[in-house]
C-alpha cells in the first residue's frame, strides 16, 4: 500500500492553496512583529522575498514541459534551484550583517515556506491517482 502511494501518478493541482497559505502566514506575522517589538525591517524582507520567490515560480510554471516536450525542463530545474539559493543567500546575507534582523526575516520566510510546501503536499496526495476510480 506504501509503495503504490508513491509510485501512483497524480495530476499536478493548483499551487493557488498552498501559496495563499504562505501568503497567511506573512500577513498574520505582521501584527506579530508589530506587538512583539521584533525588527520590523526583517518581516519586511521577508516579505518581499515571499513575493519575489511567488513570482519566479509563476513565471517558471509557465514554462512546464509539455507531454513529449522536454526541452524547457532544464530552465524549469535550474531556475527553481536559483529561487532557493538567491533567498538562502540573501538571508545568509542579511543574517551576517544584522543577526536580530536576519534571525527575524528567516524565521518568518522558513514558516511560510514550511506551511506552503506541507498545504502543496497534503493537496497532491489528496487528489486520487490514476488508479483512483479503479
């Protein structure tokens, strides 16, 4: 039963969900930041990486390969491994320079891409497989 949970194939769902769910958590850390006294320079940044990463990934979404098209694949791959390391490497950055402030930007960064990737999952493997009807 494991085994045919990951080998079944799925079609792809929306990313609309999980990158609302991200979004939720940005918007709820501001109030957050705001009575807490945290740096708010730090939500700020990572709010605006939150924006930047949705924004190459729409843009790059577009670019699926088409069945039996694989040529924009390697644009997909890599342009998804840039996403991460330019919002690792900015706040590495950040951190070095401020670590109250990039400790801030990358707890809330983190959260919001945790809860987007765990809504992203919980969706796919909801959605039936092929065998779902069978």
């Amino acid at each position: 039963m494991a085994s045919g949970l990951l080998s079944t194939p799925r079609p792809v769902p929306s990313r609309l969900l999980p990158m609302l769910a991200g979004t939720l958590v940005i918007v709820l850390a501001l109030p957050i930041f705001l009575l807490a006294d945290f740096p708010l320079a730090g939500w700020a940044i990572a709010a605006v990486l939150w924006v930047g990463s949705q924004a190459l990934t729409a843009l790059l979404t577009r670019l699926r390969p088409a069945t039996g098209n694989l040529a924009p694949a390697p644009v997909l791959a890599l342009g998804m491994t840039f996403r991460a390391i330019t919002m690792m490497l900015v706040l590495v950055a950040v951190t070095v320079s401020d670590a109250r402030l990039g400790l801030s930007a990358a707890i809330v960064y983190a959260l919001a891409y945790t809860l987007e990737l765990g809504v992203g999952l919980v969706t796919y493997f909801s959605h039936g497989g092929a065998d779902a009807t069978a």
